[in-house]
C-alpha cells in the first residue's frame, strides 16, 4: 500500500514499522491517503489538544471549519485522528480562552455532518495505518 503524506504536513508519520510506502504528494484535504483512493478515503491529523484548540480558536476556526467541510464535501470516508484521549479535552489547554464544552460541540458539529473523528491516544500512526489497510483491503476483496 502507498500512503501519501501531504507535503504541508509537519513531522509526519513514516509507517517504518508497517507494510506501507509514503509518498510526500500535496493533497487537496487531510493529511494521509492512499494513492489512486484520495477521493476516498482521507485522514485528517491532530497533533493532540493543543493543535485542536489552536484550530478553533477564534482566529484559526473560520479556516479550520472550511477545510473541514471541504474534506466532508469532497471525499467519501473522512476521519480525523486525534492523538489524545477524549477525556484530555476536558482538562482544556493552559491559557485558553475556550471552553472544553465548546470545543466538544464542534467535534460533534463535525461528526453530525459526516466526519469521522477517533481518538487514539499515543497510537495514532497505528490507528491510521489500520484505517487505511482496512479500506484497501476491503476495496480489493469486493467481488467485480
């Protein structure tokens, strides 16, 4: 299988210890797909809490909730990988202005409207792989 990373993705995974090869390609949404199933599948990343409420931070949350619409938009099974625990939301981020409640509702704005959101903790380049495996491997056993 060969995982495209987007370009603008910083310290991005590298899938050593899986049957996977990256290709460092600039996606139109998300982070992570397969080659030739962009449209299909695309895996948007979080970084952890921090990135999520710098995202939807006032200054950061019109771009951030149109890149999200356009990923739900343009391709059939969108994720975002949260790498933190749900419970981590609810302790909120130092200094932040936004509340954890709220920062809750737009996740579950998120997911009404079709986003898939998972929450992996520190395994989130496990978790992506296995998502990605499972759609090639789920696409290539369908009967013709």
């Amino acid at each position: 299988m060969i995982i495209i990373r987007d370009t603008r993705e910083k310290n991005g995974w590298n899938f050593i210890d899986y049957d996977a090869s990256i290709d460092s390609t600039k996606l139109d949404v998300g982070d992570y797909a397969i080659k030739t199933y962009e449209n299909k599948i695309a895996i948007e990343r979080k970084k952890g809490i921090s990135e999520l409420y710098n995202n939807i931070s006032p200054k950061n949350r019109e771009r951030f909730l149109g890149t999200m619409a356009r990923l739900i938009r343009t391709v059939e099974h969108p994720f975002m990988v949260i790498e933190a625990n749900l419970g981590d939301l609810f302790y909120g981020v130092p200094y932040s202005k936004i509340s954890p409640n709220y920062v809750f509702s737009v996740l579950l704005t998120l997911q009404i409207q079709g986003l898939n959101i998972i929450w992996a903790g520190n395994r989130g380049e496990e978790v992506t792989y296995l998502l990605l495996k499972k759609y090639i491997d789920k696409c290539q056993t369908k009967p013709k």
